[in-house]
C-alpha cells in the first residue's frame, strides 16, 4: 500500500523507524501492539495482585479481621475518589505528562510496577493482628490503584484518539483481547514456580521478575504509541484520507491486517 510505501521510504527515521518495519514486515500492525502492550503488563501485575494479597494478608501476615475490614473500606472509598480526580487531571492539566496520554503511561508505568511490589514486602516481622500489617496493607491498596487508574485511564483514553473509524478499533480490541489472555497467565506461572506462594522467596524473586517485563511493555506503549490530538498539523502521509488531524494514525493503523 502507499501508507507502507512511505514508511519504507522514510516516513520514519531512526532506531523508532526500524522497530516499525521490523513489525510490520512480521505481519503485525506497529500502533495496535503499542496500544497492547499496555494490557499485557498490567494484566500481568493486576492478576497476580488480586489473586494473591487476601492471601498473603490474612494466611502469612496474619492481618486482624477488622484491620482487613478498615483497610477494604478505605480502598473502596479512595478508589471511588480517585478515578473522577484522575479523569479531571489528565483532561485539564497543563503539565505534559497528565494532559497527554502517551506522556502519562511513559512516566506512570514505573511507578505503576514498584506500587505492585509494595504488598510482598513486609515492612518487618509481623506478629499476629500486628497493627503496621493494617497499615501495610491499606498503603497497598491504596498506592497501587491509584497508579492503576492514572496509567490504565490514559490507555483507556488512547483507544478513541488512536482513529476514529470502527475497523482500526476493532484491530485495537482483537490486539488487546490476545494481550489480556496471555498477561493472564501470569497467576500460572507463579503459582507453578512458587509452589502456590509455599516457596515466598520464589514468590517475591517473581514478583520483581514480573514487575520489571511489566514495566517494559508498558513503557513500549510510552515510547511508540500516538495520538491524533497530539500530532496535529502533522504531514499527510495519504492524500485519500480526508481529516488532516487522523490521516496519519487512521491511515497508517488501517495499513496492516490482523494476522
């Protein structure tokens, strides 16, 4: 098509330039994985940390019941606080890294990953329906859904301003399902390799493991994915497409086939 054509030809440029090449000459199309690749790392940390943290509070930490209970309430009444705050902030912000999506998963992907690791590391030896256990636990909570909803709002918010034709979203959302399902076998594999969370070194060495790919998937999205809203006044790439803000995400999304 004429859309590779010009990518081959130079559109592109660099260490960036070829990375797309190398995907598309693998039949896989450069914009729909970028966006995948932020399910991928965050299903990968999402599952193991809701599977096992009730687990891990209540068996090996030995939270108290009404610890656990006060920390459960104080995340659900942060989490119904943040997700409004956040939408309110990277839609009015001035500061790059809130107000532009890919900014956001760039710089919030990071900490997204060390705030999944917070739960696996006690904060000292704890002694049954031990105080800083509760502690432990609502800090948790707390810091890793708030980087959840900053990161994982932002990705949300790619999906409309990636293109706006109904074919390239589909592409998104088959690229994105195939992403979930093998992010998810995360909860697997640690498992198998921790004997169900028996061998805990194994656990937490996995853990880390787990947040560092994690946190490289999500940063490729950071450093490849666009946007049409901030690329405006962009060059066409294909005169056959009419709205000079998406010509080139629509166009170029549209230029690869699902393999």
């Amino acid at each position: 098509m004429a859309v590779q054509e010009n990518l081959s030809a130079g559109a592109y440029t660099g260490t960036m330039g070829r990375v797309r090449r190398l995907i598309i000459t693998l039949g896989l199309n450069p914009v729909a994985l970028a966006y995948a690749m932020t399910t991928l790392g965050s299903t990968m940390i999402n599952s193991i940390f809701s599977f096992y943290y009730v687990k891990l509070f209540l068996n090996k930490y030995k939270i108290s019941e009404g610890a656990f209970q006060q920390s459960q309430v104080m995340y659900m009444v942060w989490n119904a606080i943040n997700d409004p705050l956040f939408g309110y902030l990277q839609d009015n912000s001035r500061v790059a890294f809130c107000s532009q999506r890919r900014l956001s998963i760039l710089y919030g992907a990071p900490f997204y990953s060390l705030s999944f690791l917070i739960a696996w590391f006690p904060w000292r030896s704890y002694a049954p329906n031990d105080w800083l256990s509760g502690l432990h636990l609502m800090v948790a909570l707390c810091v890793f859904d708030a980087m959840l909803t900053f990161v994982l709002l932002a990705h949300s918010a790619l999906f409309a301003e990636i293109s706006s034709h109904h074919q390239n979203r589909l592409r998104l959302i088959k690229y994105n399902q195939v992403a979930s399902l093998i992010g998810s076998s995360s909860v697997l594999f640690c498992g198998l390799l921790s004997n169900n969370m028996e061998d805990y070194t194994a656990f937490q060495a996995f853990t880390v493991f787990i947040a560092v790919i994690s946190c490289g998937f999500m940063l490729y999205t950071g450093i490849h994915i666009e946007s049409r809203f901030e690329n405006k006044g962009s060059r066409p790439i294909d005169p056959g497409c009419d709205d000079q803000t998406s010509q080139k995400f629509s166009c170029w999304l549209s230029s690869t086939t699902l393999p």
